[in-house]
C-alpha cells in the first residue's frame, strides 16, 4: 500500500491501495534522482578545480601588484569579472555541447549513465546549474575586490 507511512485521516485510508509503483525512468524514481544528484556532485569538483586554477591565476598577478593594494585589487576584480563572463559563456554553451564530449561524461562511472535519450537534457541541465552558480559566486567576489579598490581609492592608497 502506497499510504502505509503516511499518517492522515481515516476517511482518506485506502485511496491508494490500487496504485502501482510508478516507473523508474518515467517518473524519476530514487536512482534516477541518485544519478542526477551524483552528476551535480561531478560538475561541482570539475566547475571548482576549473576556478580553482583560475583564481591561483588571478592571486598571482595580485601578488604581483601586491606594493599598489589599490591596483592589485582593480585586476582582481576585472579578471574574477571575466571569470564570470566566462562562466556564464560555459552555461549559455552547455546547453548545445553533445554531452558526449564533456568532462562530466568522461567523469560519470558507465554503470550510472543516464540513457541516451535523457542524457543530453540532463548534463546540459546539470552543467548549466553549476557554471551559472559559479558564475553568481565569482560576480559577489568581483564585486567584493571592486569595493575594497574603492575603499583603498577613497583612503589616498
């Protein structure tokens, strides 16, 4: 019985005794749901290792500039912007890019692939998410730098 773990009134016990188990891949039953969820797992560690490198690149031209705090914190607000834009290009791309040559598929043990049929909609889906959240991250990081540039600017630095 469906309703086993529910707890309503007895006026509604019984309504679902002649409802079947929906089926797992028209429905999105628990794996299908555990395989999205460990394909938003793989996009997250390759979205952040691909911003991890890019961030070590912008905190060494930083350092760089590190005896002007004012200018050191101009670049790295414009070069954490263009990771933005950048990451947002990658989101806008994700969903046309045949899923077959993405990362996240190289990534995704064989045994959890989702089916053909659904694994374009559902790695662009996933990609998409990811770059965009990235995206929104690095823009309040940006936007961060820009305001301590301004703070410094504002000080005579």
């Amino acid at each position: 019985m469906v309703f086993d773990t529910l707890d309503c009134d007895p006026a509604c016990r019984g309504l679902g005794d002649n409802l079947a188990a929906p089926d797992p891949l028209q429905f999105g039953d628990r794996k299908i749901e555990v395989d999205m969820e460990e394909m938003r797992r793989i996009a997250f560690e390759i979205v952040s290792r691909a911003c991890l490198f890019g961030s070590l690149a912008i905190f060494c031209v930083m350092v760089g500039m590190s005896f002007q705090p004012r200018l050191a914190f101009q670049a790295g607000g414009t070069l954490t912007t263009l990771m933005a834009l950048i990451l947002v290009y990658k989101a806008r791309e994700a969903r046309t890019k045949n899923y077959k040559r993405t990362e996240l598929w190289l990534y995704l043990p064989k045994e959890i692939r989702p089916p053909d049929s659904y694994a374009q909609w559902a790695s662009s889906t996933v990609l998409r998410d990811t770059y965009f959240t990235f995206a929104l991250w690095t823009s309040a990081i940006a936007i961060s730098m820009w305001a301590i540039a301004l703070v410094f600017s504002l000080l005579g630095f």
